[in-house]
C-alpha cells in the first residue's frame, strides 16, 4: 500500500522509527502500519490544524490498547503462516496436473527402478545423501535471495521454517522406510518405500517453487527491501 505524501519525508521516517521502537521488527509490517499512521495523522491534522505531528501520533496508537501493536503484530504472522502452507499445497497441485505430472511420474518410476537394482540399505543411503544435497544447494539459493541486511519480511520467515522443515522431513522418511524394510515382507516394501521417497520428494519440489513464487511476489511489493 503506498504511503501518503502528506508528511514529509523526516515525518514518515519519524514513523519508521516509531513503530520499530514497539518492536515491529518485520519491514511489510512496518510499511502497513507506517502507511495508516500517516493517513490517519493526515486526517486529524486537516481537520484539526492546531494539532501536532507528535500529538496526532499518540492520539492513534493509544486506539491500539495496552499491548500497542503486538496483537496486529501476531495476526499478520499467523496469516504469513497460513500463506506459506496454502502456497506450498498450491504447488503440490500444480505438480500433480498435466503436463507437470508427466515428469511426477516419471521420477517416480526413477526412484522404484533404483530401489529395485540396489539393495534396500544402499538405497536408502544414497537417497538421503541426495536429499542433503538438495537441501544444501537450496539453501544456498534462499541464502541469495533473501531481502537486504536490516529488511525482514513475515512471509519469508515463515518460508524459511518450510525449508528448514524439509531437513527433519528427510530424516524422518529414512526411518519410517527403515522401519517398513523391518517389519514388511519384500512384495510389500518394494512398494511402499519408493512411493514414500517419491512423496518426499514431491513436497520438496513443492517447496521450492513455492519459494520462488513468493519470492517473485515479495520483489514487486517491497521493491526497497531488496535493493
């Protein structure tokens, strides 16, 4: 949302440092709140001249109650929250959909043929060693890409705690096929770990291109963050 420009530019700087000071540590936070305290001051200083910038600033943030902007603060993280994984699921959709499924499945067929020329064990391994591999690599990438130093944006937090799920998710689908290899018969494992790996990995590539999404959109809304 733009910022009015009916304050000058050390007034709406003023603002920034204001709402940084509640402990509004996010950037898009910063801007949604900056923008309304601007327009909000704007008002009360047109209709009431003889009111101050200062004075007109404390008028509006005592509506917000005791607890100031936490609670704003606390919806926009749980949206942001709501966001990644509504995008995430998205993404799984989209991989699932011609043409795309097309190369779904054919990874899939990928991952059963090799767990069917090598040993389950030996398997295993070289799958986890891969995923280490692309989580590495990825990481990498989101490194790149994050906003510039002193800019953090909600939705890349809660991305960041996506990505970083995908290690832990790694680590437990080795166990859980470890567990299936120990306790199944092999006409039944042979089926179901390389099923359990192609999910795997269908949530990773879904995670990917969900942070490509987001990051796309986050560019063309805080252009300045990533300066």
């Amino acid at each position: 949302m733009p910022i009015t420009k009916a304050l000058t530019d050390e007034q709406i700087e003023a603002l920034f440092s204001f709402v940084r000071s509640k402990y509004v540590d996010h950037y898009d936070v910063q801007v949604e709140l900056v923008d309304h305290l601007a327009s909000e001051i704007e008002q009360q200083m047109a209709e009431s001249p003889d009111i101050t910038f200062g004075e007109g600033l404390q008028r509006i943030y005592q509506r917000f109650g005791i607890f100031g902007f936490s609670e704003l603060v606390e919806q926009k993280q749980k949206a942001a929250d709501r966001r990644a994984r509504v995008l995430w699921w998205q993404c799984v959709k989209y991989l699932l959909r011609l043409p795309f499924l097309i190369g779904s499945l054919i990874g899939g067929m990928l991952i059963y043929i090799c767990f069917d020329f090598l040993e389950g064990d030996n398997f295993l391994l070289i799958n986890a060693s891969l995923a280490l591999s692309a989580i590495v690599v990825n990481a990498i990438s989101v490194y790149r890409n994050r906003p510039s130093r002193g800019y953090r944006l909600t939705s890349y937090q809660y991305n960041g705690i996506l990505h970083f799920w995908n290690m832990f998710h790694f680590q437990a689908v080795f166990v859980i096929a470890d567990w299936i290899m120990k306790t199944y018969p092999f006409e039944v494992y042979s089926i179901l770990v390389p099923l359990l790996c192609w999910i795997s990995w269908l949530g990773f590539a879904a995670s990917i291109l969900s942070f490509k999404r987001l990051a796309k959109e986050q560019r063309r809304l805080f252009p300045l963050a990533f300066a």
